[in-house]
C-alpha cells in the first residue's frame, strides 16, 4: 500500500492559455507546466476541483478513477500519471494488522470461482452435509503387491489407518466401509484390475450409504479421476484434495487461507485445460505470492526484532497430532496452545513466550504438522509459515511414541527438514511424546531420544535443561555468579535484561544476594560498563 502523494491531469485548451496540464497534491495544487499565471497557488478546492470516486481512504491509501473541473472548456479527464510514496513500515506492525490491508477480492473472487468446479472439494463437502446427516465415504488403500513401487517402510494396514483419519477429519465425513485394495500399479486409467473394478462398481452403485470415494494416494491424474467418477457415479478424492478440505477448514488467519489458495492453484493446474484458465491462475498465482511476501517480510522483522532483543527461538515441528502444541502448552503453560486430537489443528504459526531453567526467556513456535504422501507443491505453499523452524536457534521434534508408524512419521519429518534451507548446524532434539499411552513404544527401543508424556507433564523438566544447553551453545551465552547488594539496581537490572536462574539472600549477611544469570559477552560488558566489574 502506499500514500497518494500527487497525481497529473490534461485538460483541453483553455483560450489563450494552453494548459497541458497540472499537478494537484491532497491539498495545494503544486505546479502548473505551463505559461496560465491565472491557476498559479490556487488550491484544488478554488478551481472546485470533484473527484468521482473517494480519493483518499480513512486509512489514507488512495485511488483516483476520474476527476472533473467544472470549468469552461474543460471536460472529463483521466489519470495520467501517479506519484507515490511507500507507506513507512510501522516498527510495531504485526502480521495481524498487515492482513487487514489486503485485499479480500483475492481470496472471494467470484470470476475465479467459476474455473474452480469440482477441482476443490470443500464445496461439495458443505453441500453434501447440508443434505443429510453425514457425508458416506469410502477408504480404499491401494497397494502395490510387487515391483519397485512396493513398499517395505510401512504396512497397507498402517496406510489404511491413516486414510480413514485423515478422510475423517472432514467435517461431516462418515467412513462407511475401508479396503486395502492391492494394485499392479498406479498409472492405470481406473487404477485398479477389471475384476477388482467390476467388484468395488457393483459395491458403490448398490448402496445408499456411499455419497464418495477417497482413494489415498499422493494425486490422481484428471483423466483417472474422470474414469473414476464415470465408473463409480460418485465423486472421487484423492489426499491432496482431502488435505485442502482440512486445511480450508482449519484455516482461521487471512495468511493461512492465502496458502491455501496458492496450495490449490498446483491441482487444479493439472485439471484445467483451456489457455484462459491458465492465465487466470498464473495471475492469481503472482498475487497470492506477493500478498504472502509481504506477510513473510513482516515475519522477518519481528524475526530480526527477537535477534536484536537477544530472544531465542526454539521451532516445534514434527508429524501431524504427534502433540506439538501440547506439548508447547506444558512448558510455557499458555492457554492459547491448546492441543486437539485431530489432524492438522495447527495451520497459523503462534509464539508462545517462556522460561528456560536458568531463567533466560526465549519463544517457542508451533508450526503446521507434517505428512506422508502430500506433493511438494503442497509443502511449498506454506513456505512462510516454516521459515520460522529454519531460522530458529533450536528445533524440537517431537514424535508419536503410540504410533505403529513411528519410524516412518520420524522419517517423513526428517525428510522435510532436509528439504527446507535449515543450516546445517542448528541442533534438533528429538521427543518421543504420549510415553504415559500403553501403545507406547518400549523406552529400551527408544535411543537418544527424550521420554515425555506432554499431557502428564512428565520428562518435562529434562527436555528443558537439554533445549537450554544448546540455547545456550549456539547464542554464546554463559552462565555467571555474583553477589550483589541486596534490592540494588544491579539486580535489578539482571533481572529484566536476562531473568535469573538463581536468587538468595546470604544468610550470614543479609545486605548481599547471591545471583546466577545467563548473560553474553555484550550483555556482560554492558553490565561491566554500567555497574562496574563485580
């Protein structure tokens, strides 16, 4: 956005005078090129200038459609030429605030609308819940009997469990009947064999309980969802298009729904032919980005906000409802990092404010959860919202310890972080979370990983001296004693720049505390300087 500061007109010959044009400014008109003395240092409102649309809006952005003179010999003119200045960033303008000043046509177009159709299925989602109780759906999982598609990481069992969750996290979704269905391959036009096809046709047509079908894999191509729908008579989905459901659902900020929109575009991309299509998506394409971009600006400068105020960061990520928030919620005890047992509860990145053992405050950030099958593009579109892990000093993963599919969930989340530009040396603790479960995996077959119940508070406080450690490493922060007169501003001043680990009294006398406080080089200097050496 940005502040009209002037903007230039033409007006048609004006008698002997021959004025090609002037300048107005929001107040006083500030030059004429021209040799017509007669306008010279008149302000608009002299020549009684009106403008046909508001030029300038109650937060002071503008625009001009048309204006008009009402002089003799003048006519309607147009906007020839604008001059803006850029609205200074406010030092304490927050991602909220910038959110209120884009634009909502971006995200309810109803032109854009029209090319949707069926490629995004929340929509028929809230259509179909409105016609009855529940929206009747079935799993089917299939799985690659042999060959190099076959996998050996997991089981159809465990992909099967997951589908039926994933699926039913959509609002009014009724899983009504599941199948692992085992396939030669992926690439066929109806996927699976004639006879197997023939069985699940007869099956789907014959009941009334069955509104769709969601076959989980990564992406079907159009031509297979076509067949599909064709064959079956009922709508077909596969996981990115069930993922968008999820994620249009949770959504709750104007940031998330901007990714959303642009995590939509890569689908229907590959659904839509026609070249108008096209170039309308490519257009909305290139203003989602700009719009995130400057929300990820702003993210960079509370970013760099946290840095100059020496507030380390500590990310949180890990597989979705492996207790993330959670477990955010038993370290910094803040109401607004409530935990759900559902998938993707957390789309908004959050920050939540707490204490270290040694009293040093640092911020620990909730991010969107992750998962297996979901293409790239996909992960792409919430590029902002994981930018935070990788400039975090620390990042926190945290695991499903009741998961039958621990390994994997470790393995997909390790894969993520490997595919974001997180340096190298930035330390990763592990938290093998939900250990208070009976499903839990055996802590002998847990290695190097910290055992923590987030719901129980339990293995807390050892998670919290490890994160410390390596806060402390990687800021160059040292642990330091002194003993202090008691109530003195020295204290006083150690315990608003870094928070104290340790505060006591001497008890052989009263006038001196002993303190321990976390403080850098700088900070121990600035101390030095200020108090002198104790």
């Amino acid at each position: 956005m940005a502040h009209l500061r002037k903007f230039t007109v033409c007006l048609p010959n004006l008698g002997n005078a021959f004025l090609r044009k002037f300048t107005f400014s929001p107040k006083k008109y500030v030059c004429i090129l021209s040799n017509s003395s007669w306008f010279y240092g008149r302000t608009y409102e002299n020549i009684n200038c009106k403008v046909s649309s508001s030029v300038f809006s109650k937060k002071g952005y503008g625009y001009v459609n048309k204006c008009v003179v009402n002089m003799s010999n003048t006519r309607k003119f147009s906007l020839t030429n604008c001059i803006y200045k850029k609205r200074k960033q406010s030092k304490e303008e927050t991602v909220a605030e910038l959110e209120e000043d884009i634009d909502d046509s971006l995200l309810e177009d109803p032109y854009f609308e029209s090319i949707r159709d069926d490629s995004r299925i929340f929509g028929f989602f809230e259509s179909e819940a409105r016609k009855s109780k529940g929206i009747g759906t079935l799993v089917l999982q299939p799985w690659v009997k042999w060959g190099a598609s076959k996998r050996t990481d997991t089981s159809g069992q465990l992909l099967l469990d997951e589908a039926v969750a994933l699926v039913a996290t959509l609002p009014g979704v009724q899983v009504v009947a599941k199948e692992i269905v085992p396939v030669k391959s992926m690439d066929k036009k109806f996927i699976f064999g004639s006879g197997t096809l023939e069985r699940l046709v007869s099956q789907v047509r014959g009941s009334r309980d069955i509104s769709c079908i969601f076959i989980s894999v990564e992406m079907l191509k159009r031509g297979q969802i076509i067949a599909l729908e064709e064959a079956f008579g009922r709508k077909v989905l596969d996981r990115y298009s069930v993922v968008l459901g999820i994620f249009r659902h949770h959504a709750q900020t104007k940031e998330a729904r901007l990714q959303i929109a642009l995590a939509e575009l890569p689908y229907m991309r590959k659904r839509l032919f026609g070249e108008k299509e096209h170039l309308m998506i490519i257009e909305r394409e290139k203003h989602l980005k700009t719009a995130l971009d400057k929300l990820a600006a702003v993210r960079a400068i509370i970013r760099k906000r946290r840095t100059k105020n020496s507030l380390p960061s500590v990310a949180v990520v890990g597989y979705t409802n492996s207790g993330k928030t959670s477990l955010i919620h038993a370290i910094t005890k803040d109401v607004r990092a409530e935990g759900k047992d559902q998938l993707f509860a957390t789309l908004d990145v959050t920050a939540h404010g707490g204490r270290l053992p040694c009293g040093l405050k640092v911020v620990f950030i909730d991010t969107v959860g992750f998962i297996q099958n979901i293409p790239t593009e996909l992960v792409a579109s919430f590029k902002a919202t994981l930018e935070d892990a990788v400039y975090s000093n620390v990042v926190v993963h945290v695991r499903d310890a009741s998961h039958p599919d621990y390994e994997l969930q470790g393995t997909t989340v390790n894969q993520t972080l490997n595919s974001l530009p997180l340096p190298k040396d930035t330390p990763v603790i592990t938290v093998a979370n939900k250990m208070d479960l009976e499903t839990a995996k055996p802590k002998e077959e847990l290695k190097g990983v910290h055992l923590v119940s987030a719901l129980k508070g339990q293995g807390i406080e050892e998670l919290l001296y490890d994160v410390e450690k390596e806060v402390l490493r990687v800021t160059g922060r040292k642990m330091w004693r002194f003993s202090l007169p008691t109530g003195s501003y020295e204290i006083q001043w150690l315990r608003s720049a870094t928070g104290l680990a340790h505060e006591e009294v001497d008890e052989a006398d009263p006038q001196t505390t002993r303190v321990m406080a976390v403080l850098t080089d700088q900070e121990l200097a600035t101390f030095h300087r200020n108090f002198g050496k104790q």
